[in-house]
C-alpha cells in the first residue's frame, strides 16, 4: 500500500488540491463553488458511464480484428486509402476526446502508421457525425463544410509533418510495463 501511495503521490496531491480549492470556494463564493462542484460531478459521471463501455469495445477490437488487417489498411504501406480510413473511423465514432486515445493506442499497438493515428486524432475532434449533425444544425451547412474542407487539411500536414519527425523511435511508454 505504501508503495502504491509513494508511486501516485503527485496525483493524490493534484486531488487534494482540487477538493481544498472547491471547498474554498464554496465557502466564500458559494455559486460559483456550487457551479465548480456540480460541472465535476456530472463530468465524473459520464467518465464513469463512458470508459468502461469503451475499454470493452477497446478489448474486442484488440481480440477480433488481427494485426495484418491493420497494418494493411492503415500501416505505413497504406498511403491515401489508409488515411481516408481512420478519417471514416473518426467520423463514425462517439464520445468525448478522452475515448480516442485508447483508440490511438491501440491502432499504434496493432501496427498503424504515425501518420494515421494523427489524422485520426484530428479528424476525431473536428469530423465526428454527431458533431457534425449539431453543428449543421446551429450554424449551417456551408459554415460545416467549409470548416471541414479547411481543418482536414491541416491535419493531414501535421501528421505528415509528425510521421517525419518521430519515424521509428516513435515509443509510447505503457504505465503498467515501465516502457
């Protein structure tokens, strides 16, 4: 248990942090304290409801689809085809951007160029159906096309200006491996 406490000691410092910060501030400004304490408590609770589903999902994808597949249609051989896939994978995905980065992770894992998961990165926070749908809705369907037809772009550079700079000692370092 000690070890436990010494290793995540930053993390219960942050929490310690937030909970003395909160309690302060509802005690001096109890609207906003009230508003602070009740926009975590409805964020804490969609992560609740939200990460489980999709570690579940993450673990079936990982156990169903083979590495091959995803090396072939979005490896480092897959050029412009592999991009318009996860662009299409974003698209068609749900949730808050927190639930892409296992999808990340896990494509990298499965043998995905740099390039790739950074155009899907992107395309995840600016291309998400769902997204799209209410931003139609609010502000027009010109306004979306033309900020899609702007943003996709600028993605697609900086992954290619990302997959140049990392290559191959690209690393993600796993917390429960060490490396």
């Amino acid at each position: 248990m000690k070890n436990y406490l010494m290793t995540y000691k930053k993390d219960f410092i942050i929490i310690a942090a937030f909970a003395i910060f909160a309690a302060t501030y509802n005690f001096y400004t109890p609207a906003f304290g009230s508003t602070v304490l009740s926009n975590f408590e409805s964020a804490f609770f969609e992560m609740i409801a939200f990460i489980p589903l999709m570690f579940i999902l993450i673990g079936l994808f990982e156990v169903w689809v083979p590495r091959e597949l995803i090396e072939r249609h979005i490896g480092t051989e897959s050029g412009a085809r592999g991009s318009v896939w996860v662009i299409l994978l974003a698209m068609l995905q749900v949730g808050p951007l927190y639930g892409a980065f296992p999808v990340a992770f896990l494509l990298w894992r499965k043998g995905a160029s740099t390039r790739n998961i950074f155009i899907y990165l992107g395309a995840f926070t600016t291309m998400k159906i769902p997204m799209l749908s209410f931003e139609i809705g609010f502000l027009g369907w010109r306004f979306s096309l033309m900020r899609t037809l702007l943003s996709l772009p600028v993605f697609i550079i900086i992954a290619v200006i990302m997959e140049k700079l990392f290559e191959r000692d690209f690393e993600i370092y796993e917390i429960n491996k060490g490396k």
